[in-house]
C-alpha cells in the first residue's frame, strides 16, 4: 500500500509540475482495484484466469494504462503456462528488469512503466527461446481492422443481362457491372452466336465490388431479389438456354453463400431453378449492350425488385 501510495504521490507530482504531462495520467484513476494491484503494485493475477490466455486473433496488445503498443498477435504463442506468452516484444516497448533477488527478470510498459509481468530465458518453447509472461489485465487487446481486401468479382446469370446490370450497379460498393457471356464452348462469341443457341453460354454479368463495403452475400441476395429464380426456362418473355438462372462461383465460400441463399428460399416455399456453376472465361459483350438502360433512358422490362429475404 505504500508503495501504491508513492507512486500516486509521484504521479501526481509528474501530472502538475512536468512539462509535459503525460496524457494517460487521468486513466490511472479509471483502473479497477485489481488493475491497479497488477499494474502498479505489480502484482499476478491467477493462472488461466485472464482474457488473453487462449486468443489468437490478429492484432495488437496495448498497455492498459498508457496504450503503447507492447506485443504482436504474431509472437504470440501457446505456453500453456495460464497467462498471455509471446516469445518477443515490440522492439523498445518493454523495459526488462531483474528482481531485486535476481530469481527473475521483470517486465514493464517501458512508456508508462506499467507491470507487465516477467520474461524467462531458455526454456527452449519456442525458437526464440523467450517467454514473456504477461498478465492479460495489463494489456489491451486492438483487433487488427479489416484490411481492404481490393476489388474482387462475382458472376450471375438471370436473363437479359441489361436488367441484372441495371439493378445490380445501383448497390453502394459495386464499382463496375459488365454485361457478357460465360459458361458456353466457344471462345469470344458474338450476341448473335449466342443468341441462336449454339454456344452454351448464359448472359452474364460480371460485377466488380468492394469487399470491404459490400460484401458477396449482398451481392447475391440482390441477385436473388431482381430476377425471379423460380422460372427453369429463361427470364421473364425472354426463353431460351442463355437466359437460364445460374451463379457462376470461383470459390468454396461463394459456393456456400449461394447455396445457404437457396436454402432460405427453399424454406419459403420456393422452387429455385438457379444452377451452381463453376467459374469460366467471361466474354464482354458489345458495346451497344453496356449499360443500355442508362443510354436508352429507360428502365428494365424484365427484371424488378421483389423483397425475398
Ligand atoms: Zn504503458
């Protein structure tokens, strides 16, 4: 207690007369009587008790008190020792201390000072060769933000690809819709080749989006909504094989959206004649078919919005 009584005198001391004050000096007083047993009176908290013991997701860990960035998820690594163990630190954010019996070296917030814990030396757990023990109620945890995962591209096939296009560019984070060809035999086909039935290949769309502000399942439940995916011979009064209803998928995980989507429809009753199929070369189609309602100033004839999620 009086050590803890000391360093809030000097706290204060540093608060009031340094030049500059140290901005985390209010949050000491916001720290719970435990944080404040552990971080500054450097006390321990009980093995396998704390937040940070088992986690592995990617981010950083951030002093308590002051928020410098101490350990990174990466270093992180399973001890099985009860509390947080990384093999390494932030270069320079950890102030490495011998006890005063020199059993053991003692770590601290080499910003604010805060106890962190102890480091141990050749226990040989990891190639490092270093345990940073760390009590998890000193530490902070800042999931690493999603990162902009750039642009990517989906593919849906639902009749006259002006209307799918036409609807699908309205969503916030779609950056380009083309419309084109995919799934025949031939290579580069003309709308009249397609048109007579011989290549194979559906009116597509490919949608270039943002995933970090649209995200695929979006993208699909639209789809979904603007065409009417129970109809197995073609889209509205256009009939014909390439304007059947089809999800061109290029991963496993658009595969399971779309199915999971289907499934959903399925449970409201709906027979959904959408097929799966995998990904193949996408053949723009003529210039006069982009974005032809915008040009034409007029709207779809055969696509509209029905709400069905
Ligand atoms: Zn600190």
């Amino acid at each position: 207690m009086v050590k803890m009584i000391g360093v809030y005198i000097l706290l204060g001391i540093v608060a009031l007369f340094a030049e500059d004050v140290k901005p985390w000096v209010p949050k000491l007083n916001s720290l719970s009587a435990f944080e404040k047993h552990v971080l500054i009176n450097k006390g321990t908290e009980m093995p396998f008790s704390g937040e940070y013991v088992n986690t592995k997701e990617d981010g950083t860990y951030v002093c308590k008190v002051c928020g410098a960035a101490l350990y990174k998820s990466g270093d992180k690594f399973d001890s099985h020792c009860g509390w947080p163990s990384f093999d390494d630190a932030i270069p320079g954010a950890i102030k490495e201390t011998p006890d005063e019996d020199g059993s053991r070296t003692e770590i601290t917030c080499a910003n604010c000072g805060a106890h962190m814990g102890h480091v141990f030396k050749g226990e040989r757990l990891t190639a490092k060769n270093t345990r940073h023990c760390v009590n998890s109620v000193s530490l902070e945890f800042q999931k690493k933000k999603a990162t902009a995962q750039g642009l990517q591209k989906a593919y849906f096939a639902g009749g006259c690809f002006w209307g799918v296009e036409y609807y699908l560019e309205k969503i916030d984070g779609v950056k380009e819709v083309t419309s084109g060809f995919m799934g025949g035999h031939v290579s580069n086909p003309s709308y009249e080749e397609v048109v007579e039935h011989g290549t194979g290949h559906l009116e597509t769309v490919e949608v270039v989006y943002d995933a970090s502000k649209v995200s695929y399942e979006t993208l699909a439940k639209a789809f979904f909504e603007i065409h009417d995916p129970t109809q197995k011979n073609g889209q509205g009064p256009d009939i014909g094989s390439q304007y059947l209803s089809a999800v061109f998928v290029s991963t496993p995980k658009e595969r399971e959206t779309i199915e999971k989507l289907i499934k959903i429809l399925e449970g409201k009753g709906l027979q959904i004649a959408t097929k799966i199929l995998p990904s193949a070369p996408f053949y723009k189609a003529e210039g006069y078919h982009q974005n032809y309602y915008e040009h034409k100033g007029s709207t779809p004839y055969c696509h509209r919005h029905v709400k069905r999620f």
